[in-house]
C-alpha cells in the first residue's frame, strides 16, 4: 500500500485507518492461531506416516515372500486359475473431508472381494495377507494426501501471516503516524495563528 | 523310463541357473531337450510341455502294464488330472471369466470319463456347467450347487469332485493285490490325513470357531473328525499335532510356523520315501511302477516351479526350500 499517495490527512481519515488497522490485526492473530494449529497438526501426522510406512514395507515383504510361496509350491498356472475363482474387485469411495478448514481425500472400502472358501491354504495366506496390507496402504495414502494438504495450507497461512505482519500492518502504521503528525502539525498552526492573533488584538485594545 | 528321471544335481543345476535363458538351456541337455524345440517359450507354455510329457509317460505306462495296474493308474492320475481341468474351468465359470482365459490354464490332455471340456467351455453359468455333466461320472456335483451359489464359495463342489476321485481309486484299488492295496492306502490315508488337517486350519482361519458343514471333509481316514473339529475349535495346534505322533508330527511341524507349502514338501518326501522302499520286491512290479510315476509326477511340478522362480529372480535358496530332489 503506498505510504502518502491517497491519503487524505483529516480527522475522519485518521478514525477510518485506525479501525481497518484493528480489524487487520485481530485477523492476523486468528491465522496466527491457525497456522499454530496447523503447525501442531502436521508434526503428529509426520510422526506417524514415518512409523506407518516403515511397518508397510515390513509388510509389503512378508506378502512377495508368501506369494513367491504359493507360485512355488503350487505352480504358475494353478495359482492363476485359483486366483480366477475370486469374482469381485475393491470397490472404493472417495469422500472430502476436512481438518481446520482444509479439505482432503478420505476413502470409504464399500466392498471387497471374498476369499474365503475358495483358495488352496497357501494361496489363502498370500491372499489374506495383501489384502491386509492394500488397506493400509488405502489408509496411509488418505494420511500423506492429509499431511500434504495441510503442509500446503500451513505454508499459505503462514505467507499471509508474514505479509501481514512486515508489509502492511507497518504501513497502515506509517500511514496512520503520518496523519497523525499532519494533524498535529495542523493544531500547533493553529494555536500558534491564535495565540499570535490573540497578542495582536490585545495590543490593539491598550 | 527310469533313466529319464532327472537326478537332483541336475534339479539343483536348475535351480541354480542365472536366469529363465539359462534354465531352458539346461533343460534342452535332458530328455526334456526334445520338447523344447522353440526356445522363445514362457513359463505357462513350459508347464504345458511338461504336463504333455507326463501325460506321454503316463500312456506308454499304461500300454504295456497289465489291466489291473492300468485301470488304477487311469483312475489315479489321469482322473485326477481331468479333475484339475474341472476345477479349473469351475473356478472360471464362477467368477465369469471368458472361456478363451479359462482354456489357457487347461492341462492338454484326452478327456477321460466322458467329459467333453470344449462344450464345458462354452457354457455361460456356473449352473450351465453344472447341467453339461449331467451325463457323466460327475452327475453329483448337482448336489453342491446350491450351498456354492447360496454362500459364494466353492469348496463344496472341489470337495465333491476330491470325493469322486477317492471313491474311484477305492474301487480299482480292490483290483491290486493285497501287497499292493497296503501300500496304495497307506499313500492314500496319510495325504487325505493331512490335506484334512490342512483344511481345518485354514477353515479355523478363515471362520473362527464355528464348526463346519458336512461335507467339507470329503472323506475321513486315520484322524477321526472330533480331532478336525477339536483343532477349529481349541485352535491349540501344537498340542494337536504332536498327539498324532510320528510321521503326521514331522509333516506338520512346518505349520506351527505357518509353513503350509513346506508341509505339503514334507508330505511328497514321505510319499516319495515309502514308495522307494516298497519297490525293492521288483522293478516291474506295481511299487516300482507307482513310484516311478510319482517321481515323474513330483519331478513336471519341481520344474514348473523352478521355471516360474528362476523367470521372477527368485533366489535359488528359495526355490530349493520348496522342491522336492530325489535321493
């Protein structure tokens, strides 16, 4: 906002300034707060996609392990035809859900396939095990796209806070002192004009 | 034939090839070599190869053996067989695959008790497949359809079929001698046994507690039912298999660490182990017979593996946990 141009150094002007400068003030500290919540927010989501992703991959091996299993003791084409015999696929809904105002994925299993009563034992356990850890790889991509929404928005948040706080909180500031100092100036004319006056008829009068 | 048999170096050589490339090329050196006139082949049509060599082996066996061991040989084997392609095409219908993928995954072989699987193929519904084996030995399968379709599985119609097959070998069983019906039921009960307790684990597993339907053991030998369903039930699995004592404890074991494949590897040695020792009396008579097959057998399902792992990079300490080399 530029310091001088525009302004209209009078009383009125002065009491508009001011306002809008308290207004913009309790607005920076309610995104102050919710850049702290925000903040807050995505440290606990940090902490535990490091842990959760650490104990998918964990997971992720047991499943090729049992898998390569299945195909080596069952042969190729046996595991393929078993696998045939499993009729429905994950079926997913994705909804919006929000965290202080910011919207992110959430994802619903509406349905998913039935393996029981089909499978060879050893195919069972493959099975059952990645369809275990498919769901907390569904659970942990809602967490990442969460954390990447909120870290996105704390980023925004805080930018406004800084461009608040630096840029046009101190220039409302400079604008206000220098109506301020105009007015002032303004009054001390006018007491010394009277004053001077004042002497003047005073002197007239003897 | 027996000099056909790959001894377990060459198993191991396999094993231990550097990739897919150098496994075929190994095997061209053995009597697969013959078969394996285009190189470019993959994984599923190696399998194809191999189980057309068995089912080769198989009718030359039957050929020139004599009518009681030929007619137990086509209902072991060969039945079996068609009931892996029954399964398969079941498994395909149900889940409503196209019939050109459920072809693929089919053993190459004659249809042995009148089944017609081109016209088992074109049927659209499981209940379509059904009616087509109306006029076969496998009429039954009827029975299972409904509980398969109320429930959306598939066990009551594999455990029929596993039933009719039993039923069947138990008849031309009675054809052998008495020497040789002792050695076949001993095969019989301790696979049934097993893949018994196998299936009560894996039901425990999947439905808890709750005891299962007649029927879903197709047929009970050596452990009684009360043992199955106390396993569902108590789900103390150690304390089960060590009362069953020797061998089932030594087969099991591998399923205290949820090992089912190696439990099945164990099961094939003692098969493996019983039948080497019984052929001693001749090596023309049923015994040697039976386990020259059986290694035939254990050695297409050995390669078909190796094959898949060495196409994967699976590491070939892996893959020999999982093959069965002979002795």
């Amino acid at each position: 906002m530029s310091v001088v141009g525009g302004v209209r150094p009078t009383k009125g002007f002065l009491l508009e300034m001011k306002k809008r400068l308290s207004f913009i003030e309790r607005g920076c500290e309610f995104l102050k707060l919710k850049r702290d919540h925000l903040a807050k927010e995505l440290t606990v989501a940090l902490d535990v996609l490091r842990g959760r992703r650490s104990k998918i991959n964990e997971k992720l091996r047991d499943v090729y392990e049992a898998v390569i299993t299945a195909y080596l003791a069952l042969g190729p084409s046996e595991v393929r035809s078993q696998a045939n015999s499993i009729k429905k696929t994950y079926e997913i809904e994705i909804l919006p859900k929000s965290v202080m105002g910011v919207q992110y994925p959430s994802m619903k299993v509406v349905s998913k396939p039935k393996i029981e009563g089909k499978l060879d034992p050893v195919l069972f356990k493959a099975a059952s095990l990645m369809m275990e850890v498919f769901e907390e790889i569904l659970r942990l991509a809602e967490f990442e796209a969460r954390a990447e929404r909120v870290a996105d928005e704390l980023g925004k948040t805080n930018r406004k806070v800084n461009a608040l706080e630096n840029i046009v909180i101190p220039s409302y500031k400079q604008v206000i002192k220098f109506i301020q100092d105009k007015l002032d100036e303004e009054d001390l004319e006018e007491l010394v004009r009277t004053k001077l006056i004042g002497g003047v008829i005073a002197r007239r009068g003897e | 034939m027996r000099a056909e048999l790959l001894d377990s170096n060459t198993l191991r050589n396999l094993a231990e090839a550097r990739d897919f490339k150098e496994f075929l090329e190994i095997l061209s050196k053995t009597p697969y070599g013959e078969e394996l006139a285009n190189a470019e082949i993959d994984v599923l049509e190696l399998e194809q190869i191999l189980n057309k060599k068995f089912l080769e082996r198989l009718n030359k066996i039957i050929i020139s053996s004599p009518k009681e061991i030929s007619e137990f040989i086509k209902d072991y084997y060969i039945m079996g067989l068609e009931i892996k392609n029954l399964k398969r095409i079941l498994r395909g219908k149900f889940s409503g695959m196209p019939s050109e993928w459920i072809a693929r995954s089919l053993i190459p072989m004659r249809p042995y008790l009148s089944v017609n699987f081109e016209e088992l193929l074109e049927t659209k519904t499981l209940e379509e497949f059904v009616e087509a084996l109306k006029e076969t030995a496998y009429a039954t399968l009827s029975e299972s359809l409904r509980i398969c379709v109320e429930h959306e599985v598939l066990w009551p119609m594999e455990a029929r079929l596993n039933g009719l097959h039993v039923d069947r070998i138990e008849v031309s069983l009675m054809n052998l001698s008495p020497e040789d019906r002792v050695i076949v039921k001993r095969v019989l009960q301790t696979r049934m046994d097993i893949e018994n307790l196998l299936a009560a684990d894996k039901w425990g597993k999947e439905f808890g507690r709750q005891t299962p339907p007649r029927g879903y053991f197709y047929r009970i030998y050596g452990v009684p039912l009360e043992v199955l369903e106390s396993l569902i039930k108590t789900r103390d699995l150690e304390e089960i298999i060590k009362s069953l004592g020797t061998p089932y404890y030594q087969i099991l074991k591998p399923l205290l660490e949820d090992d089912v494949a190696l439990v099945r590897r164990y099961l094939q040695r003692y098969i493996y182990e019983v039948l080497r020792k019984s052929k001693t009396r001749s090596d023309f008579a049923f015994p040697a017979i039976f386990f020259l097959l059986t290694s035939f057998e254990n050695e297409i399902e050995n390669l078909a593996s190796i094959a898949w792992g060495k196409e994967q990079g699976v590491p070939p300490k892996k893959i020999l946990k999982y093959i069965l080399l002979p002795s």
